[in-house]
C-alpha cells in the first residue's frame, strides 16, 4: 500500500505539518525518532520555560508544550512511530521511507528533522545544562535566572552577537568570549556589540569549563595565544552560540543543500529540488529558528503538500520523479 505523506521529525514543525494534513484527510505517518533516548520531541524538549510561544501569557515548561503539541497531532489520527529513520530513496516514486522495523512507500514526504545546537562538551557542562547553560538566548535568556546577572556568550558569527545584545537587556554585563581577534558575524551586528556599553569581548580566548553547584557560578578561561594563562569568570549563565548542525544526513545527495547543510527550499514556500519532497522548520531555516516559526513553516509544508498532491494526483501513478 502507497502512503500519500510520511512525516519525519517530531519538533513543532513536523508535529503542526501531521495536525494540518490530517485534519485534511491524508493520514500522515509521523516517524519521531528513537535515538535521544526514546524521547522525540526536538529541541523543545531541552528547554525549560517556554515563554515566547503565543497562548501561554505565564509561560509553559518546553516538554508540556511538545506533549500538548503531540496529543493534538494524534488527536486527528496521526500514525506516529517511535523509530529512527535509517533510509530513504527519493529516486523515484512513490518514495521510500525504511525505518529498522518497516518500509513505507509514500507519494509525498515531508521533512522536519531539525538542527542540532553545538556544544562545547565542557567537563562540567552535561551537569549544568538547562541550569544555567543555554543554547538559545532568545529561547531562554529572559528567565528569571539569568536577571541582572553577569553572562557569558561564546562564539563569534551573527548569532553569538546577536545573543549578546539580546542578553544586555536582562544582564547586569554580558562578556562574548571568540577564540580569535576578529569577529565572523555581519559588519553591523559586529557594531552593535563593539558599542554597546554592557558588552565585553575577550578575545582570543576560549571557555574550558563550567563551574557551579544548582546553576552556573562561573567559568575557566584560557588565553590561545598563551595557554599557561587561565582564569576563573564569575557569571550566572553560560550561551553557547557556535553554530548548528541541521539534521540532513539521511538526505544528504538525495536533495538539493546549501554549503552548511541546510536543505534548500524554494523561496516563500516548503518545496525541495524533488517534486513532492518538502521542508520545514530548522532543518531549512538558520535565520528564524524559533518554535513559533517552526510550528508556523509546518504548516505550510502541509498545504504546499496538500496541494500538489491534489495537482499531481493523475501522474502519481506513473512512479517517475519529473
Ligand atoms: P557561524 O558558523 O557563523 O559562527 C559560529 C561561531 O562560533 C564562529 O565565530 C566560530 O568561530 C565559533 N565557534 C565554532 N565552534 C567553536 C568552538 N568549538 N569553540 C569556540 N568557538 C567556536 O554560526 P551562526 O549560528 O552565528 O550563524 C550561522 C548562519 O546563520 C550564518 O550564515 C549567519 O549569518 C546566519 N544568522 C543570521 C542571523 C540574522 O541575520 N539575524 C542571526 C543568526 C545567524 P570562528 O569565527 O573562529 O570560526
């Protein structure tokens, strides 16, 4: 039996594209991962207070708002399977999607596998995390915990100063630690850090630790250019902003990617470079990367699907990508 969608990835992205195409009749199969230790979810599920996601005025803690999400996209019918994906062909149609358990031949696909933050891997940091450590300022920053305390930002591109002049709202002083003397991010943002009266940069160093016992208290600092010279930072959050990895491996020569992995899309809309192959939320947006945008790009990967299914639906049959 050909399925008519199949919808890997379990964040708000795909979790809003099974709510829209079910309730649209086409009886989506949701594969939401097993690899994080049987907990699909995406990146929400790392977080603790949501409060930026509209209809929570008092917040909502990132895991209920991901189960909320989930029993909504189940309540309209979505198959979900706990399993990872292993393979994928889109050579030809109707498509194949193959999980260790089963294989499903699907007319359309739609993608939403996310990106994963970068860490650091510090020796304290699996310890600390969500207790001061944060890959996301905007996510997070606003919490309670990090006001008027003194935060630490590491990394150097627009993100990183991005999320320093994000944090100077709430932060007593943030420092933006870059390994080396010369910032990557845009030339405007790069001025908005440089003159911004709360923000330090130190350069040329790196962080080589976290410190703390219920939430950050400080960090290890070490000078490149002279490793011998270490030096403790005390500080009451740490943000990781040193890229992400959009989750593309199983794609990967199968659809059309920018340079840094991300899966292209057509501009304004979910469509990949194969007809009947779409994208939504992180694994195609390195600017927005927000719940709210994520949920809202699900969406439309539904109804581009939905429609070109409809278009489509007399050449399905034929099995060739056009
Ligand atoms: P980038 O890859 O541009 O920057 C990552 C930064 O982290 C670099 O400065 C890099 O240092 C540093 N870094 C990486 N690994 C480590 C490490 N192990 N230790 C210390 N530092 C490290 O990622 P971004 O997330 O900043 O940006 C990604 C893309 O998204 C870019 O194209 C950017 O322009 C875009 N973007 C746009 C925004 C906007 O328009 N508003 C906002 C945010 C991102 P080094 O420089 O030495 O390599």
């Amino acid at each position: 039996m050909t399925e008519q969608v199949v919808i890997v990835g379990s964040g708000p992205a795909g979790h809003t594209a099974a709510i829209y195409t079910a309730r649209a009749n086409l009886k989506p199969i949701l594969f939401e991962g097993f690899s994080k230790g049987g907990i699909p979810g995406g990146q929400l599920m790392t977080t603790t207070e949501v409060e930026n996601f509209p209809g929570f005025p008092e917040g909502i803690d990132g895991q209920k708002l991901m189960e909320a999400i989930r029993r909504q996209s189940a309540r309209f019918g979505t198959r979900l399977f706990t399993e990872d994906v292993a393979k994928v062909d889109l050579s030809k149609r109707p498509f194949l999607v193959a999980s260790a358990e089963r294989e499903i031949q699907t007319q359309s696909l739609i993608i939403a596998t996310g990106a994963t933050a970068k860490r650091l891997n510090l020796p304290g940091e699996k310890q600390l995390w969500n207790k001061g450590i944060s890959a996301c300022a905007v996510c997070d920053g606003a919490l309670p915990v990090f006001r008027n305390k003194v935060l630490v930002v590491v990394g150097g591109g627009d993100s990183a100063a991005e999320e320093a002049t994000f944090l100077t709202k709430f932060a007593s002083k943030v420092y933006l630690v870059h390994r080396r003397d010369q910032l990557r991010a845009s030339q405007i943002m790069q001025e908005r850090v440089l003159k911004h009266p709360k923000i330090e940069v130190l350069w040329n160093t790196i962080v080589t630790d976290v410190r703390g016992k219920e939430s950050v208290s400080a960090v290890q600092l070490q000078d490149v250019n002279n490793p011998q010279a270490t030096r403790e930072l005390a500080c009451g959050g740490l943000f990781f902003a040193i890229g992400f990895t959009p989750n593309t491996e199983l794609f990967q020569g199968q659809l059309k990617m920018e340079p840094d992995g991300y899966i292209t899309t057509r501009p304004g809309s979910t469509h990949t470079s194969v007809p009947g192959v779409f994208a939504c939320g992180d694994v195609q947006d390195k600017k927005y990367r927000q719940a709210v945008t994520a949920a809202g790009s699900g969406c439309m990967a539904a109804l581009d699907c939905e429609r070109w299914l409809n278009e489509n639906e007399s050449g399905l049959e034929k099995g060739s990508v056009p």
